[in-house]
C-alpha cells in the first residue's frame, strides 16, 4: 500500500535509520525513490553485489510509511490472473514460468528474513485459497485442472482436508506452498538498517516531485528542498506514477482496508489455523482473508476496495468505515467465538492496480538510467522484494540465474480513469465488492 494512511496498524513502529530532509544538491551514483520493500530491497542487493557503490534512498516520509508497513504480512507464491486465466492469455508455457517465478519470490522472502535474522514474527504454513460459494466453487475447479494441465503442485482440499486445518465450513481449497505469514512493518525496517549498515543514504520527508533526463550524468529528481542527482533512478513508487506523470501505463491507486482483533480464546485460536500458522484467502476476486498473530489475535482484510481518486476527505472516511463494518462482521461469522471478539485496530491504505493484473517491472521510455516498479495488484511482501533484486541486477549488468521475470515490461495498458468515465471505474470496483461480499 502507498499513499495518504488511516487508521492505527497492527504493527508497531521499529527502529529506523536517520533520514534528514533533503536540501541543497545531492549527487549519488544510484537514487532509489521509495523506501517500502522494493526500493530497499533494490538498494541493499546494490549495496551487497557492489560494494562502495555510492546509493541514497529518499522517500516522501520514512520506511515502512506505505504499503510495506501497513500490509497485512500474507506471504503467497501468486501473481497475475488466475492461473486459469494466464493459461488462455499467455499460453501455459508463459503461466507456468509466472506461477514458478512468484513461488521463488516467497523462498528469496524467507531466505532474506534468515539472512536479516530480523524478530518479524515469520510463520510458515499453508495459504488456502478456500470457498463458500458454489460461484467459487467453479473458479477454484478451472485453477485446480489449469494446475494441473501446466505441472505445478498445488494440491485440492476436500471439506474434510480443509477442517484438518482450519474449522470454517469451506467446501473446497487449493493449497499453495511455499507460504507464511510475518510482520511486513518489521522486516521493511530491518532492510533499511541493513541498507544504512551498508553505507546506502536516506533521506525522509522529501516527496519527489518530478523527474527531469539529466544534461550530463543521469536523471534530476526534483525535491521540495533541493535536487538529487544520480547517475540512476530506481523509481519504486507504485500508484504515485500517476501523479508524476510517468510513461508506464496505468498503475490504479486501490484503498484496501484492514482490521485486527484481541487474543482469540484458545479453541477460536486453534479452530482458524493457529497452531500450524495457515492463512486462508477467499477464491472470489477482492474477497476477504484471515490470518492468525503470534499473540493469538487475528487480522483480517480485503472483501472492499475503493477508488480514492476524486473523493474528498469526508467520502473517503466514510468508505473506510463502511469497510471496517463490513470485515468485522464477516469475522465473526467465521467461528462462534468471534461472535464478542474486540476490534483492536483498524487501518487502510494503497495498492497499485494494472488492468491486466501484471506488474510494471522495467525502464521508463524516454528516460535514460531510469527504473520504475509497481502495480503488484495486492502480492507486493513477496514480488516487492524480487523486484527490487532484479532491478539491481539489471542496473548492475549482472542478470541474477533463471529465467528473467515473466512480466518485465515498460508499461501497464492505458485505462480511462479521469474526466466522465471515472464513477463508472468507480461502480465497477464497487460491484467487485458486492460480488465478494455476498459469495464468500
């Protein structure tokens, strides 16, 4: 998520390294704009492959400001369309390598929460994508069959296979691995100290306002106070595209909302996956999902989303508490002890959107040394982290082993958000809600 926050997050805030405002004129050999999970992991496989490389991170706040820190820790090997779906777009070949590439992702998140050793709550388990509907009933069998035509191991869970893990009356799951479930506030902050440990620069509160193509060395990123100059830039600024006037396409900003609970009773706990520490995600698109905390609460997200673009404040509070409404009362259809359960925190914030589901990994045309990333459509703690590592491998002519990212590309398809056609987009995801809301 990026963008204007609300609400109180889950998790609390961590140690950070110092970031002064920017003033005055700053030159680095690399400039990565964004300080979430893609723009440090870009700085520090930087800063790790090529030592005394000159790297400063700005952002328009501080780390884990955005969507990194205000997530909801699901950690899943999906990406793009439904599997299904990528088969009849891409051909099963190219579905194939997008479902493997998103499942290496998961392993280089876990691999980098070791090698951090950062205290981030890190489970790992089972994600189900589980239905209640005969509606999902129909998508999950498409994806099971999909799966298996392709060769990926994702196995299908009967009613009974499912109430072997979680005790919600579901009538079918498909199981993906690897999977788990973290605090995503905690691990962005240990990143950014292992970047700052590294030598890599930041500065806060230093919004960036334009970029310009460079007359000598590389581009010039405008800032409140100052410019920055940099040999490159790595643009990790998602939905924000938009406002910059970037060439990549339409990166949508989504406000997506969250809630999470007091310590659930003991049997509750167990019941909804405790002790193996699933995550279970509804098979009907933007519907809701749960996953359990270490301290035997429960988070819970998703099933509205709104477009915040036009809305007044006012407008947009009130969405969010017709969101919050929403997810606290399918909580506590989930199990009869949720019936009492407090709410203890309530948040929202931003995702990047793409009209075909795919993110924007790839150099901005008609900018030299220039990098954007964005758009991971709602799967940003595991591709965020891949991103950023592929992007330092790129800048540093150095291609990481395997195949290239399945969806590395310059631009998302054009969508007509502005001027009359923009309470229709706004009806349409609407509707996308409703739907979920009354099939899961």
């Amino acid at each position: 998520m990026s963008g204007p926050a609300a609400g109180t997050p889950y998790w609390g805030p961590a140690e950070l390294p110092p970031g002064p405002e920017l003033h005055g004129v700053v030159t680095a050999d690399v400039a990565v704009v964004g300080a979430g999970l893609a723009g440090l992991s870009c700085a520090y496989h930087l800063a790790e492959r090529a030592p005394g490389l000159d790297v400063v991170v700005v952002d328009a706040e501080h780390p884990a400001a955005g969507a990194s820190g205000r997530g909801t820790g699901l950690l899943g090997p999906r990406a793009g369309p439904a599997v299904d779906r990528a088969v009849r777009r891409f051909g099963p070949r190219t579905a194939r390598r997008m479902h493997r590439a998103s499942e290496r992702a998961v392993r280089d998140v876990l691999e980098l929460c070791t090698r951090l050793d950062v205290p981030c709550g890190l489970r790992t388990g089972e994600q189900l994508v589980a239905t209640r509907s005969a509606a999902g009933l129909a998508a999950l069998a498409r994806q099971a069959r999909a799966c298996r035509e392709i060769g990926l191991d994702v196995p299908v869970l009967t009613p009974a296979g499912i109430r072997d893990r979680v005790g919600v009356p579901y009538r079918a799951a498909l199981v993906h691995r690897p999977a788990a479930t973290l605090d995503p506030a905690a691990l962005t902050c240990a990143l950014a100290r292992a970047c700052a440990g590294k030598g890599v620069r930041f500065y806060g509160r230093s919004p960036l306002l334009a970029v310009h193509p460079g007359d000598l060395v590389g581009p010039e990123l405008v800032l409140p106070h100052g410019r920055l100059y940099a040999g490159k830039a790595v643009l990790a600024v998602n939905s924000a595209a938009t406002a910059l006037a970037l060439p990549v396409g339409t990166v949508l900003p989504l406000e997506v909302y969250a809630v999470a609970t007091e310590p659930l009773s003991p049997a509750a706990y167990e019941a909804l996956g405790g002790r193996a520490g699933h995550s279970v995600v509804d098979a009907v698109p933007m519907a809701p999902y749960f996953r359990v905390l270490p301290d035997r609460g429960l988070v819970a997200g998703g099933g509205t989303a709104t477009v915040p673009a036009g809305l007044g404040a006012a407008r947009l509070r009130a969405a969010g508490e017709r969101a919050w409404g929403r997810l606290e009362r399918w909580l506590r259809s989930l199990h009869p002890d949720l019936a009492e359960v407090r709410v203890t925190h309530r948040w929202s914030g931003r995702i990047g959107m793409t009209g075909d589901d795919l993110p924007v990994v790839g150099p901005v045309r008609g900018f030299d040394d220039v990098w954007y990333i964005g758009g991971c459509c709602g799967h940003g703690l595991a591709l965020s982290v891949a991103h950023g590592a592929h992007v330092a491998a790129a800048l540093l002519g150095d291609p990481q082993p395997g195949e290239p990212l399945p969806w590395h590309r310059s631009r998302a398809p054009a969508l007509p958000v502005r001027g009359p056609v923009r309470p229709l987009l706004r009806a349409y995801v609407d509707t996308l809600g409703r739907v979920a809301r009354h099939t899961c």
